[in-house]
C-alpha cells in the first residue's frame, strides 16, 4: 500500500502552489479529485509553449495522480455535488483569494457542517487576514515583497528572481505538511482544522540564515552572486571551458583538503587565509585569486581533483546534464509514464523513497473532465443524469 491510500483530498487549486501541494499528496496515495471549471480547466492547461501535443508542458509537470471532475459552481447543483463529495472527504484545498469560497457557499464553516473531520487549507498570496489579504499575488510578486530578490542576483547588478517559483512551490510543500499534520492531529483527537497558508508567511520562514543576519546585524544582507555570506570559499567560479564549477568549504577541516586539491600550499600557509573568519575578512582578494587559478583547466578536471581529496564541489549542470546524470537516473527521478493522447510523457521522479509505503506514478495528469462520468456514479448518478448535467452546463 501507498502511506496516503484511503485518504481523499478535493483539490479546488490552480496554477502552481495549490496543485502541488495535491501533487504531493496524489504521488503518495491519496485520491486527489481536481475540481475544474467546465470548458476552461486549470488556467496552467494553457499556459504555454511548449506545449506537448496539445497539453500545456507547465500543467503536464504538476497534475499526475489526480481525477479531474468539471463542476460549474454558479448553478447550485454543482455546490450540491461538491458538498455530496465532501461528506465523505478528508482534505479540502484551496487557493482562490479570500471570500471567494464564501460567495460560493463552500467555506469552511459550511463544509465543516456536512463533515466536522474535514481538513480544510485555503492557500493564498497574504493569507485570510491582514491589510494585504485581497491582494492579487503572483510567484513574481513574492519573491520581490518577502526579501528572497533583495538577496539573489550579483552585488553590482538588479534583483534577481530564483529560477523556478520558489514562493508558490515552497508555500505548496507547507501546506501538504500542514496537510499531515492536521490528518495526525485528527487521528489523535477526532476533529478536523482550517489551514491559512500565506505565500508570503512560507517564503519568509525560509529565509532562515539570512534573516538571522539581519537580526544580528541590523543591516539588510547584500546580494553576494553565487557566494555565501558567511563561508569563504562556498561559491561558483568559471573554468577554462566557460562552464562552472561549484565548491564549498564549510569547515577548516574541508580548507585542509581544498588547498591540497589545488596543489597549492602556499593558500594554507596564508596567515591571512587561517580561518574562515579571515577569508570572510578577505573575500575581495581570494576570490579574485581563485578565479584566476580555475580559469586555467576545464570544470571536469578541477571536479576530479578536488573530489579525490574529498572536497565538496560539483559542475553547474543545465537541465540537459541533469536528465543524463547516472546517479539521477540510478535514484529514477526522470520517468515516463503512459498518457491517453500523447502516448507517453517524461516526467519527475518520486524525491521521497519509503522502505513499505513507496509512492507512484498511477494516473497521468488528467484530460478536463476526464473523471466526469466516473466519479459522479460514485456518487449514484445515473448515465442519463450525467447527460442531463453536461447539456445544463453544471458539468
């Protein structure tokens, strides 16, 4: 069995935090039921390119093991559905902006009356409360009003946003923790919770170090590129070959080994190198030292070197090494898995490995209202109630 079998989550979530705080849930076991707008979906299921076939790559990535029910909640028997589905559901999340779910007549308190065990996780930009609560909120924005921007990008050069949607992804594991361990607390004490989960509060609680500079400081920490703010060297550095190379030195046992995998003595017989409170001291001429020494051999080469003395170090892969990389592929997180129209699709692999209770790649992410049909007779909807449900539009 899968650790989650058993569990059911109504997933009321678009775009990217909500759906993957259910992608979480769905690749462990639980029944994740993606509640859609009928005709348009998830917005995520056009944005694009690329697009693979004609689903949207960016929906493809974050949508497997889910059922995908289209409910038209302007009519009342679609809230009729959805309430007749939480009745005996476990987990409701949400990530539309505050009092939306209100208007619809499907907020916490009035599910929690047709089910007082229900789990219930409103995911938004500022939260239910607060000046800031109706704001509209995107992963752009929020990396920019929580600090992370402030601190990411070259010390001379603009605020940089990270890669990837760090504040929607990051908000979307918090709440498939809160998830559990409102489920726990269940198990324990027999009553169900509301969730508030803030974009903003989630990111913010990952500052963490940087934050405690500045509790320390009473200064805003400056953006440092690829370096570390406090470890000297923990940073990247280009090599001959124009590729790059990442090390860190996170003690004085690891300095010992670096200086011996660059062959160069004289670095730990620096006095003005001995601790790393002295290369913090003088960042500005080792790093510029070091740079001119690495620029001398390609990336490969100062890999090996520097691992046969157990140095930690490794290339900056782009996303074509990534895929290609043995001990990422002997860990299988790049898979594929059958898709209905597109044959296959590649996907991520499973990051968290149990002993008993693995996960898996079971459903593919769903067609818009895929599940209609199926998951309606399981409520006891006949085919001609089905049918009459599609022409009214409720469906």
């Amino acid at each position: 069995m899968k650790p989650l079998e058993g569990i059911r989550v109504l997933d009321l979530t678009r775009a990217l935090a909500g759906p993957f705080c259910t992608l979480m849930l769905g690749d462990y076991g639980a029944d994740v039921i993606k509640i859609e707008i009928p005709g348009a979906g998830d917005d995520t299921r056009h944005w694009g390119p690329p697009f693979v076939g004609e689903e949207s790559a960016y929906f493809l990535s974050i949508n497997r093991n889910k059922r995908s029910l289209t409910l038209n909640f302007k009519d009342p028997e679609a809230i009729k559905i959805f309430l007749q589905l939480a009745k005996d559901a476990d987990v409701i999340v949400e990530n539309f902006t505050p009092g939306v779910m209100a208007r619809f007549g499907l907020d916490y308190e009035t599910v929690k009356g047709v089910n007082p065990k229900i789990v219930y996780c409103s995911i938004s930009g500022f939260g239910q409360t607060g000046p800031y609560q109706s704001r509209p909120a995107y992963d752009q924005i929020m990396q920019g009003i929580s600090g992370i921007m402030s601190i990411t990008g070259e010390p001379d050069g603009e605020p940089q946003k990270v890669g990837i949607a760090v504040t929607d992804i990051g908000a979307g594991m918090w709440s498939a923790f809160a998830v559990m361990t409102a489920i726990f607390h269940r198990e324990q004490k027999g009553e169900g919770q509301y969730i508030d989960i803030s974009m903003m509060d989630a990111q913010v609680a990952w500052l963490t170090y940087q934050a405690a500079t500045y509790f320390a400081n009473d200064e805003p920490p400056k953006r440092l590129g690829a370096a570390h703010p406090t470890l000297v060297p923990y940073q990247a550095f280009m090599c001959e070959d124009g590729k790059y190379i990442n090390v860190a030195v996170g003690s004085e046992r690891i300095w010992d080994r670096f200086c011996q995998g660059m062959k160069m003595p004289e670095m730990k017989e620096n006095p003005e190198y001995a601790t790393n409170g002295d290369r913090v001291r003088n960042r500005d001429e080792i790093v510029p030292n070091l740079q001119k020494i690495f620029l001398t051999r390609p990336v490969n080469d100062w890999v090996q070197d520097l691992q046969e003395f157990n140095v930690p170090c490794g290339p900056i892969n782009d996303l074509a090494d990534v895929f290609s990389d043995p001990q990422l592929l002997h860990r299988k997180m790049f898979v594929e898995m059958p898709h209905p129209t597109l044959g296959s699709i590649k996907q991520t692999g499973l990051p968290i490995k149990f002993s008993l209770t693995p996960g898996a790649l079971d459903r593919h992410p769903p067609l818009l209202g895929e599940h209609n049909g199926e998951l309606l007779k399981e409520l006891g909807y006949s085919e001609a109630d089905i049918q009459r449900l599609t022409e009214q539009e409720v469906i």
